[in-house]
C-alpha cells in the first residue's frame, strides 16, 4: 500500500482532473446533497458503491457494514436510513450483497472468530432460516452464492419493517427498497426480484397500524 503522501498526490491529481472536466463540480457538491439512492452494502473494498453503479459523488447516500446487515438495534444503520429517508427524501434504498462474501462464508461455519461472532449471529439466523432450502443445494459454492442471496433478501425485509419506511410510505413517500447482489468476477448486478413499494408487500405479521399511533 502506498504512504500517505502517495494517497495525497492521488487525491491532488484526481481534483485536479475532476475540476477540469468540470470546474464547478466541487462548488456544487459544497452547496450541498440530494441522492435519489441510498446504498446499504457490504464494507468489503472491492465493492465501493458510487464505481458499482456508475454515479458520481453527491448521486449516492452510502451504508456499509460486514455483509450488509440491517439490524433494529443498530442504531448507525437506522440513523442512516432516518436522515436519508426522512431529511434526504431519497427515492431508492439499495440493499446490495455480493457473492464470495467473507462474512456470509464466516457465517455458514460454525468456527469461533471472536467478537464477530455476534454480529454473524444475525447472518447465521438467516441460515437456520432457509436450511432446508440450502441443504437441498449441491455443491459448497453454490450453496454459499444462495446464502448470500438470502441474506440480501431478508435484509431488504428488515428495511421495510423498520418504523423509518413504514411511516414514509404512510405519509405517501414515494419510496423503493431493492435487493441487488454484486459479482466480483464480472463486475455485473443481479436483480434479486426482491422489489417493495409499500406495506402491502410486506407480511401482515410486520406492517405497523399508523392510524393507532
């Protein structure tokens, strides 16, 4: 890895390039921010999301964390999703996994790691979950590939249960939640065809009566 001098001569060369195809570009980032997307992905450094989905700085409001969790205890994931719901009024939440996941993998094992071992706890729930489903598959790969799709899926469920988006969309936000997986070899996204736009895509069991509050 390159010192930090080396990390400040990139930086100075990529404002550099940037302002001149673009001199006002960095005085309209300082002016402020309007994303349509928020991104809730994996921390892993091979899927930097503005790249991903080829958007500029200022087109993207970005969450990650180990294998993209959303968990309703974990309150930087929701003030994230709280300011860009409700301040930012983006359009689109983007839950987006990737397959080769270290801590999906991590999680289909039953090794003790440490203290990640508590936060895979939440990825080994989505396992026993679907472990019919994932026994039925053949193969280790392909098992795993699944488990990451699961986990992508249940993720975007928790986004939508949360009291952030139901009370969005009960206000009549227009509101998107998306589940997308990255692959690492190609560079390409798969639409999980987990797509929801409101209470009535979700169980009975989690949609939340705003008229009794």
């Amino acid at each position: 890895m390159p010192g930090i001098p080396a990390l400040l001569e990139n930086n100075r060369r990529w404002a550099q390039g940037i302002t001149e195809q673009n001199p006002e570009f960095f005085e309209r980032l300082a002016r402020g921010q309007s994303p349509e997307v928020l991104w809730i992905g994996c921390a892993d450094s091979r899927v930097p999301a503005n790249q991903v989905i080829g958007l500029d700085p200022g087109e993207v409001f970005v969450h990650r964390n180990i294998a993209n969790v959303v968990v309703h205890s974990d309150f930087n994931c929701l003030s994230v999703i709280e300011y860009a719901v409700a301040m930012l009024k983006v359009r689109h939440v983007i839950v987006c996994g990737h397959y080769g996941c270290g801590g999906v993998e991590a999680a289909s094992q039953n090794h003790h790691l440490g203290l990640i071992d508590n936060w895979l706890r939440h990825i080994r729930d989505v396992r026993n979950h679907h472990k019919t489903a994932l026994d039925a598959i053949e193969g280790d790969d392909a098992r795993l590939d699944r488990l990451c799709e699961l986990n992508v899926v249940d993720q975007v469920y928790n986004v939508c249960c949360t009291t952030i988006v139901q009370q969005a969309w009960d206000r009549g936000q227009v509101l998107t939640v998306h589940g997308l997986i990255y692959n690492l070899k190609d560079g390409l996204l798969k639409d999980l065809d987990t797509t929801l736009t409101g209470p009535e895509d979700l169980p009975a069991t989690f949609r939340l009566d705003q008229a009794s509050e």
